[in-house]
C-alpha cells in the first residue's frame, strides 16, 4: 500500500469519526489538506528555494562572528 492510500484511509477514518462526510475519492482528489501537511509542503519549498539560491550562487549564507577564540599562546607568539 501507497503512502498516499494511507493518508486517505487515515484523513477518511478521522473524517467519519469527527463527522465530516468526505468520501476516499474527494480525499484521494485532495478535496480536504491538512493544515500542517500545507505547512510543511511550504517549509520545504522553501528551504529548497534558498538551498538552489546558494548553490547557483544567487544567494550566500548570511554569517555573524560573534566570539573569536582566543588562545593566550598564541597572542602572546604574536606580539613577540
């Protein structure tokens, strides 16, 4: 069994028990989406619109430095 035939015995099981009358075949039709599953879809797009911004080198990763370490050695080395 599909993923997707899953997703409709699970989203038709809910619906009969929450009272909604969704047939498998309107959820198959994608009739009824979860809010999270949209979410989620939404969330990817994303990442893999800024991932292929980096990649083609539209875009670059966005860096802060906000602590250097400091090695007393080695600043001691230097100013010698």
């Amino acid at each position: 069994m599909r993923r997707d035939d899953r997703l409709v015995d699970l989203l038709f099981a809910m619906s009969k028990a929450l009272g909604y009358s969704f047939s498998s075949e309107e959820l198959r039709r994608g009739i009824y989406h979860p809010q999270g599953s949209a979410d989620r879809e939404q969330a990817v797009l994303s990442i893999l619109d800024g991932l292929k911004k980096i990649l083609t080198g539209e875009a670059a990763f966005p860096m802060a430095v906000t602590h250097f370490p400091v090695d007393p050695n080695l600043v001691q080395a230097q100013s010698i």
